[in-house]
C-alpha cells in the first residue's frame, strides 16, 4: 500500500517569514495530493489540493509543488500569520483504488511566533 | 451547518462496553468514510460506503468493528468488547460522486474515544 513520509514533525517561524513542509509517498499510481489543516480539537480542513497532471498550485499565500519522479511534494506558506499555527497533513490519493481513500502523512505542528 | 457532522463529540468507556458512533454527510454525498486518528498521527482509512455498500475494510477494520449505512444517508460505527488501544479520534469523511477522478473529502469534527 501507499505510504506518505511528512518532515519536519515540528516547524516553528517567525511572523512574515516562509514555511515549508515536505512530503514523499512510495505508489507511483498516486496522483491527487491534498493538504489538510486541523487546529487543536478541530476538524481537517483542505486548504489545497494538487493532482499528478500539474506540477505547482497556488492560492494566495499557499502553494504547493509536486515532482512526480521523484515522489515528493511539498507546501508553501508564505507571510505566515499566527492564524496558521496548526497541525498541517499531507496525504494521497489514487483514482485507481476503488475506495479513493486517503493515506495521510504524520503531520507538521507549524508554530508562528508573532 | 451544512458540514458532515458527528455524534456524540466525546465518549467514555469502561474496557469491555459496547460504544457506536453517528456521522451525517455532507447532503447528496455519495461516499462515506471512517478513519481513525490516534495522538500525533495522521488520520488511518478503515472502511468506506458507496452510497448503503460497504466496499472496502482496512486491515485495522478487527471483527469487534461494524459499520453500516443502511439508507445511503448517515453511518454508524459500532465498537463491541472495546479495548483500551480502541482510544482514538475517529473521523468521518464524505466526498461526491464517486466516479472518475479522486474528489475532495469534507471532514466531521471527530468522536474522540476514551476506553478505560
């Protein structure tokens, strides 16, 4: 089966500055790659999404990069504020799986130090 | 709110006791998720419905689990015996169509389980 790797585990900024967050997954049939944001005690919420026939999204301050040969796809947030402190999960996905299911990597507690 | 929901959002058990859970989609939604998210994971697939059918179970899925859908609307999680590694988070997740490419899944905001 699939299997996502997330680095760094931890990630801490300071206001205004980059933050980027990796990932690696092992099935070459992956091809759609969501990022999800969950506060503390809250729901996964997408923020962006990424499928295997682009190589780069952006949705104002977030972007995400994906390189299909070398299995890994990265996160991009730019300007951070302390509102995007959070647990970000990178996860994929394969339209060739009946169940579409995701497989999530183990997360990034971002902290934005203001 | 329009959002998948869940029920109930907390629930403690004693080793051994029966617990289920409820989640209502997103309205129209065809597909139905469960996941399970224990501390400083990512959430894990256990099964899926397309529309009333159960088409697929994660390994993780033991006999002690069941799930259904009987109308093709919300879904119940069942636990029988718990075991005190049955504590999670379990998150439930619906999506669209089905057909043709992966589509986005819409988080509820998760039962979080304590088995004593």
């Amino acid at each position: 089966g699939e299997n996502v790797e997330q680095h760094p585990s931890t990630l801490s900024v300071q206001e205004g500055d980059s933050a980027v967050i990796k990932c690696t997954y092992s099935d070459s049939a992956s091809n759609y790659f969501p990022w999800y944001k969950q506060e503390l005690g809250k729901r996964p919420q997408l923020i962006i999404d990424i499928r295997s026939n682009v190589g780069e999204k952006k949705d104002q301050r977030i972007a995400v990069t994906l390189n299909k040969t070398a299995k890994h796809f990265s996160l991009h947030i730019t300007e951070t504020q302390p509102e995007d402190s959070a647990v970000y999960f990178c996860a994929a996905s394969s339209d060739q799986t009946g169940a579409n299911n995701l497989f999530f990597g183990t997360g990034t507690r971002l902290t934005v130090i203001p | 709110d329009t959002g998948v929901s869940q029920n109930p959002r907390h629930k403690i058990t004693k080793r051994g006791q029966n617990v289920t859970f409820r989640c209502d989609p997103i309205s129209e939604h065809n597909r139905l998720y469960w996941y399970r998210q224990t501390l400083g994971q990512g959430p894990e697939f256990l099964t899926y419905f397309q529309n009333e059918a159960q088409l697929e179970k994660s390994r993780l899925l033991s006999d002690r689990f069941s799930a259904e859908r009987p109308k093709g609307s919300f879904s119940t999680l069942e636990i029988q015996r718990t075991e005190q590694g049955d504590s999670a988070m379990y998150l439930c997740a619906s999506s669209p169509r089905g057909r043709g490419p992966v589509e986005t899944q819409y988080f509820g905001p998760g039962t979080r389980l304590l088995v004593l």
